[in-house]
C-alpha cells in the first residue's frame, strides 16, 4: 500500500485539479446554468452523482440556506445550489477552480452574497463568518487521507449550525470480491488490473489516495465529530452502465437502475453499492457551541 502524507496528499491534489480545470469552459457552464430546469431535472435523474446529492427533498431545503461546499470542482453545483436559493461558499484545493466559479458567478450576474468561489487547504483557510446551515462535498473526502479525512470533518462540523447538516457523495467499496473483479475490467483509462505492469504505472500517477471506501470506514470517521451518521447505498444496478454504448439509451438505462435499485432489499444495495450518499446530522462541535468561529 502507498502510504500518503496529509501534505503530500494536498499538493498531489492541488498539482491534479489546476491541470484538470485549466482548460475548462467558462462560458459552457453559463449556458448550462442559464438553461437551469433542463439541466437540473434531466441531472438528478439520470447522473448518480446529482441523484444521489439531492436525494430526500435536499433541493427543496437550500432556499435561504448558507451551504460551505468542499471540493467544488468546475463549480456546477455550487452555481446550482445558488440558482436553488442558497447563499454559497464554494472551497476548492485548485486556483483553477476558484477562478471558474467566480468568472461563471459574474457572467451570471451573481454577486459574491450569493455565490463565491475560495481557493486553498480547507484546514488552513480563515472562514470567520456566520455558521452554514449544510456542508456538502460531491466526489470529496475519497480524494482525502483518512488522516485528512477527519482533519476536514471536525473542522467542518465545528462550522456548522445546531440542526446543520454535512452531505457528500462518495464511491462505495463494500465487497472486497466485488471490487476486486471491478479492478480487473479496464474502463477509460485505466488498465485490468490484471495487466500488471499497465496498472501499477496507472496506480502511481492516479492522485486518489490508497484508503477505503467502505460505508463503514466513512461513518466510523464521522462519528467522532457528528452524533448521527447514516450512508445511503446507490448505484448496485446503475454500474453496469459503463459498458453500455454511450447516448440516449445509455442515459434511459441508468434512469431505469435508480428506479430498480430503489426497491432493492438494503443488504443487496449495501453489497453492490457503487456509490452512497453520507448524511451527517447534530455536529458534536457547532458553531454555535463553540461562541464563534
């Protein structure tokens, strides 16, 4: 196993994402949030991610809700999240994306009351302000030591309200044969695992960090910081996806599989799961417990 440095872990992170955002489009996000019903309704029903995000009514809740998103990336959720209603702090280790959110925001006409886009280690930026209503991180904490893992949550939870709630979608690796078997199908542009010298030249350059993704492992870090900590299983059908031809049908199938996967018995979700979604509620250190920020 490669061991990962918290520092290490961060510049390997930060060195990724400026590269992968340098050459991001500006001006596509704007569109698509300009044509925010279509995007929006078509996303939470077909692509896991935004299903899963906004599960259980959350777009209904973040109307005049102040949301820290981690990890932001190219920043369509957090320009989603403030075209729902939110007032968005958008936090991400790359300048790169920082800057994407910001251009997007003034192209939009949203003023940094509405949305703003941050860029650094979120343990070492100064947040003095209002508590948040909800942090939430899509894709996030697997690119994280659990070391830093937990260095991210406790902060998080200490900048939360009372009743405030963390929510991030994560993978979920909760069959070692299932994954396993995953490893050894070659998807884009990683190798089989069974290519051996492909795959450890792919594993050294992969900036994900050698941890598990296990609903366990995310809700035994969360306990320690949050008194309620639930994972909800996604994607046991969805995941055959990949190796369907791309376009319409493909996009009609994963509708299908959230439909199916739903009326799964939980043990076969759990097991199969190729996502979840993390809630956590009731932050053993608020904000408010705390006096300030």
């Amino acid at each position: 196993m490669r061991v990962v440095d918290t520092t290490e872990n961060v510049r390997e992170n930060e060195q990724h994402y400026d590269q992968s955002y340098r050459d991001v489009n500006v001006d596509e996000i704007v569109t698509m949030v300009e044509n925010f019903d279509e995007f929006f309704s078509d996303a939470v029903r077909t692509d896991t991610s935004w299903y899963g995000m906004y599960m259980d009514g959350f777009a209904d809740r973040l109307k005049g809700r102040r949301v820290l998103e981690l990890g932001c990336g190219n920043g369509v959720n957090a320009l989603a999240m403030c075209m729902l209603g939110a007032q968005v702090v958008a936090v991400d280790i790359s300048s790169e994306s920082a800057r994407i959110v910001n251009q997007a925001a003034q192209k939009l006409g949203f003023g940094p009351e509405r949305v703003q886009g941050l860029s650094g280690d979120f343990t070492s930026l100064n947040l003095e302000d209002e508590p948040f209503d909800c942090v939430v991180g899509k894709a996030f904490l697997h690119h994280l030591t659990e070391e830093l893992e937990r260095e991210y949550l406790a902060k998080a939870a200490g900048m939360l309200k009372p009743e405030g709630e963390a929510r991030f979608f994560e993978p979920a690796e909760n069959s070692p044969t299932l994954d396993s078997l995953r490893w050894m199908v070659p998807v884009r542009n990683r190798p089989s695992s069974l290519n051996k010298k492909a795959f450890a030249k792919w594993k050294a350059s992969d900036p994900h960090p050698d941890r598990s993704n296990s609903s366990q492992t995310y809700l035994q870090n969360a306990a320690l910081y949050f008194e309620q900590v639930d994972a909800l299983s996604l994607g046991s059908i969805e995941r055959f996806h990949k190796l369907l031809p791309g376009g319409s049908f493909n996009r009609k199938y994963r509708r299908w599989a959230h439909r199916v996967d739903a009326r799964m018995p939980n043990w076969f979700r759990h097991k199969f799961a190729r996502s979840q979604l993390l809630v956590y509620r009731h932050p053993k250190s608020s904000a408010a417990d705390r006096g300030s920020l």
